[in-house]
C-alpha cells in the first residue's frame, strides 16, 4: 500500500504549513497534496486560505522524496494551456516529482468573488475538464497543439521545457457516473474518490465497466481514497479528537464523517476495507491544528497492514 497525506490550506499561517508538509515526509508518506480553492471551502468562507499553485510550488523546492499534487485543482480557474506550463515549471522545480491532480470546481462562491466562469450545471463543468485534460495531455506529452473546441482554443502552442517525467500522470477527482467516472476510464492515469469503502467499491465497479466498454485495462489506474484518519490509543479517544476538527472547520456533508480512526490496529482495519475494495492508496485528510501523532504512527499502521 501507499500512504498519503493531504492538507486543506484554510486556517494556517505558511510556516504551519511547511513544517507539517516536511514532518509527513519525513515520517514516511509517499505523497502530499493540498487543496485548491481561492476562498476558504469549509466553514467561514472569509476565513484565511492560501492559494493552491504557489504554494505547491514553495512544498516542490522544499521537500525531497515525497510526490507531490493537489487535491485536486480546480480547473474552472485557469486556461488548460497556462495549468500545462504550470505543472511542467513544478515538475522541474521538484526533480520530477509531481502528480497533476484535477477537478471539475464545485464551489460557486468563490467563482463568484473573483469573476470567474462558474457554468450553468455540474455536466458543463465536467465537459469542460474533459476537454482542459485533453489539452494538458498533449501538452505535457510533447505535442504542438491547435485547438478549436467547444469551450477553449489554442493556437499553436508548445509546453517547453518537458516535465522532467516521460509521462507526466495525471489524477482526476470525482465519482459521477454518467460523465466524471467515464473520463477517468479515458484519461486518467490515478483516480481519487471519497466516502465509505461500500460506497467507493460501488463506484469502482462502473470504472471498470467504463474501462472495459473503450478497450482499456483498468489495472492502468491507480485508486486512491481521501480518508479522514484519527490515531490515537481507542476509538473514543479518536472520535473525541475528530469532534474538535470537525467542529472548526465545518466540513462539507460528504466529509463529515471519520473514515479510520482508533489504535493502529483498528484504524488499519477501517483501512483494509478500502484496500480490499480495490483502493490500495489511502490519502489521509489534514486540518489544522495540524495532526503529527497520527502522521507518527504511519510505520505502525505499513507494519500492520503488510
């Protein structure tokens, strides 16, 4: 299995930041995420937030071994050209190291605040990343591209410098059936979803029809699961210390809950659900004030789980 560790940005000071992100490499998480949202997507939305890129960037030139990506960006906010030159700037920056995670965007305040295309439905805004990951693979894969489509046009553009990675992956965030999980069958190197390992095992089923239906091998896709993980000595001492993070940050409905949590041998049983569901790469949701004694017990938990 592999671990990683994601941080939402709502709430910290950069230095907050730094240390955690650098403390969960060190401990041993394979990769580290954050989040990118331009108004605060939990609770208060006028609470601080700091922006996804730029500090992708700062955590590239920092750290040393762990991969790196968001969680997922929001591909309302940029032109797939710009995010393609993005991801290759970083990729260099991290000696090649990054995962180029992308979403469709969902929240429409923050669109709202700073003038940005929010779309008329949820389906428009999946079109529109279709059509953005498309862009951004033949960018990042060589290819000097013209590009008249439904919702962007490029003329003639070239992503130079190369990432430093052959194939640069990409990750694509969602579980919509209809449009976000065929799209994933499609394009996507990694896939992230979110909920009870029922729920994820449901949605894993129609990838793999999606992937069968276009001739691809869904073994070529990498599942990964956002988990919010608690460790601590029992299970009420777990539930006791998530009730303070959820009463901070508000989570949205669909992340309300503690998804492992307890002693290492009951978190490492909530996650091998996940992992016999087909999700083998658990990434472990962070909020401030920012959880080092669950980081600390990652070996335990790898030793546990095999």
């Amino acid at each position: 299995m592999r671990f990683g560790a994601a941080f939402w940005v709502q709430r910290t000071t950069w230095p907050e930041l730094r240390d955690a992100v650098l403390h969960a490499e060190a401990v041993g998480f394979d990769d580290i995420w954050i989040d990118d949202h331009l108004l605060c997507d939990e609770g208060q939305w006028t609470d601080p937030k700091l922006e996804g890129w730029t500090a992708l960037s700062a955590l590239a030139a920092l750290t040393s071994r762990a991969r790196l990506g968001h969680m997922v960006v929001a591909n309302t906010f940029r032109n797939p050209g710009l995010v393609a030159k993005m991801a290759a700037t970083v990729d260099h920056v991290s000696d090649g190291r990054l995962i180029l995670g992308l979403g469709a965007g969902w929240f429409e305040r923050e669109h709202d605040a700073f003038g940005l295309k929010f779309g008329p439905w949820v389906g428009e805004r999946i079109d529109r990343l279709g059509e953005a990951t498309a862009v951004i693979r033949r960018l990042l894969d060589g290819e000097r591209v013209t590009h008249d489509g439904a919702h962007y046009r490029l003329h003639d553009a070239v992503c130079e410098p190369r990432p430093v990675q052959p194939h640069l992956p990409i990750l694509l965030g969602g579980a919509g059936p209809k449009k976000t999980i065929p799209l994933v069958a499609r394009l996507a190197d990694q896939w992230n979803a979110f909920g009870t390992p029922e729920k994820v095992a449901a949605a894993d089923a129609v990838l793999r029809q999606a992937c069968a239906a276009i001739g691809r091998d869904e073994a070529e896709i990498e599942r990964t699961v956002a988990v919010n993980v608690v460790v601590r000595g029992s299970r009420t001492e777990a539930d006791a210390a998530w009730a303070t993070w959820a009463a901070r940050h508000l989570p949205v409905d669909t992340e309300k809950q503690m998804n492992a949590g307890g002693s290492v041998e009951e978190t490492a049983a909530d996650l091998r659900a996940y992992a016999d569901a087909g999700f083998r790469h658990p990434v472990f949701v962070f909020r401030t004030p920012w959880d080092t004694a669950t980081m600390d017990r990652l070996p335990e938990l790898r030793a546990a789980l095999g």
